[in-house]
C-alpha cells in the first residue's frame, strides 16, 4: 500500500517550490486579490482541468498537473488572504509569505490526515476526473457564501471548502504523477 503521508508531503513541496519560485518573480502580488478573485481564479483553473479531460487536447501547451498545482497554490492564498484580509499593497516579504504558506498547508494537511482515516483512503478509488467535479462543486458552494456575505446556516464556511479544495487537487497530484519515484 502507498505512503499516503509520504505521497502529499511530495506533492505539496512540489507546489510549495512553484510557489517560492514564483514569489522570487513576483513577490506576493496576490495580496491586492480579495478572496471572491482567487475563488475565481481557482474557478478557471479547475474549469480548464474539465475542459482537457473533456476535449483530450491541450492547444496552449500545458497539461493537467500544472493547473491542479496552480489550485493548491491560489487555495492557499485564499486560506492567506482570508487570515489577512487583502492588501493595496504588497505588505509580506517572501520569508513571511512562505512561512503563512506553511502554516496554512500544515493545517490543510492536518484535515486530510482527519479525513484519510475516517474515509479510509476512498481517493485512492476515485477518478482525477472526479477531483475535478468535487472542486468545481466546492468553488460553486464558496461563490454562494461569497455571495451571502460569508454567512451560512449548516455548511462549513469558506476556509474549510479552500482546504478540500487543495486536498483534491494534491490527490490528483499524486495520481498524476504516480509513474515518479516515491522518494524525492
């Protein structure tokens, strides 16, 4: 049986890479986003991922991992920019920007731990396919609490579908790149 724990911490120091790798490029632009743009951008990601395995063809060139990595990524923003509220200006360096990354996928990793246990690794069984349906329903569920001002009356609130939506999209991580060593 695979390393479950093993498997995400590879596929999230992939993302966190990405992430720092971009933070040299960019710095934490993100910060001026309000959280209602990176559900949307999360939103065209996960929308992409259909579409490629709908149509079978990517015309820009780049794959399915890429964008299940960008959603992990802008999910952790989200989770970032819920904590702190946005910003007009770019107001973390780097160094804390990656350590509130941390942080919030330490806690992301936490509650698929949680969740592994209780749902005895069902993801192992589902489809990447269904990741991406399960994440578009959770983008649709966190636009209508966006949009009641982030009130609920039963669901679990916004940080909590930001958090599913990373776990999805590292499972499809680690099924898409089951082919690669286990070790990194």
């Amino acid at each position: 049986m695979p390393n479950t724990e093993l498997q995400f911490d590879n596929a999230i120091a992939r993302c966190r890479d990405i992430f720092a790798a971009k933070l040299k490029d960019y710095g934490p632009s993100w910060r001026l986003m309000r959280p209602q743009s990176i559900t949307d951008q999360i939103f065209i990601k996960a929308n992409r991922v259909r579409s490629l395995e709908v149509k079978g063809e990517s015309w820009v060139g780049e794959g399915i991992l890429p964008e299940f990595i960008a959603m992990v990524n802008y999910g952790i923003i989200g989770l970032i920019q819920l904590e702190k509220g946005y910003s007009d200006a770019k107001d973390l360096t780097s160094d804390e920007a990656l350590a509130l990354y941390d942080s919030h996928m330490a806690a992301t990793r936490t509650l698929m731990l949680a969740k592994n246990h209780d749902y005895d690794e069902a993801w192992r069984l589902m489809r990447v396919s269904s990741y991406t349906d399960l994440i578009l329903t959770k983008l649709m569920r966190t636009k209508e609490i966006e949009d009641n001002n982030g009130q609920t009356n039963v669901s679990e609130g916004i940080d909590a579908n930001y958090m599913d939506i990373i776990n999805y999209a590292v499972f499809g991580i680690i099924k898409l790149t089951a082919d690669e060593t286990s070790e990194r």
